[in-house]
C-alpha cells in the first residue's frame, strides 16, 4: 500500500497556515481576515489528521478525529459570529476597512 509521506502532508499544512497567516496580516477587509483565520484553522486540522493517520494501524486515530470534527464546529461557529458582525459594521458605518472602523472610534 503506498501513502502520501507525512513531510509532505506537513508540508502541505503548513504551507496552507502559512497562506491563511499572509491573508491574516496583509489585508484590510474584514470578511477576508475572516478567510484567512479559517485557512489557518484548515491547515492545523490537516496536520493533525496526517500526525493522527500516523499514530493509528489502520485508518486515523479517533482522538485525532474527534479534536478535528470539534475544531471544525467552532470553527464554524466563530465564522457565523464574525460575520454577522461584519455585517452589523457594514450597516452601521459602510465599509468594512479595518483602518476606516479604527478612526470612526473616538
């Protein structure tokens, strides 16, 4: 049975965490900073499942598993929340500029 070596299974995570940390630092709008937090979070959950995958005989181990499937619902909770503020700062003071909100405080 050939598999994928888990360098390069970290490899992969890590380059995403890494694209979703340049999203997170470089942009100013809101919705995006959003997608980069949830980029970052799928790259951690791609390099637990692929450590996981190499703990367990057969398959993935479930303790991997289950901090994934958690991962993601909070995860999916933490984006509904965020958006729907965004979305309140939108209607409230029309842009969705990071630096704008910052000088609209005062």
């Amino acid at each position: 049975m050939s598999s994928i070596p888990i360098t390069f299974q970290l490899g992969v995570a890590f380059s995403i965490f890494i694209i979703g940390l340049y999203i997170l630092l470089a942009k100013k709008n809101i919705l995006r900073i959003i997608l980069g937090i949830e980029t970052m979070l799928s790259g951690c959950n791609i390099a637990i499942i692929s450590i996981g995958s190499r703990l367990a005989q057969n398959g993935v181990d479930p303790l991997a598993q289950s901090i994934v499937i958690i991962s993601i619902a909070i995860g999916a909770g933490v984006v509904a929340l965020a958006v729907s503020l965004s979305v309140l700062a939108y209607r409230r003071f029309g842009t969705l500029d990071i630096t704008k909100l910052s000088e609209l405080r005062g």
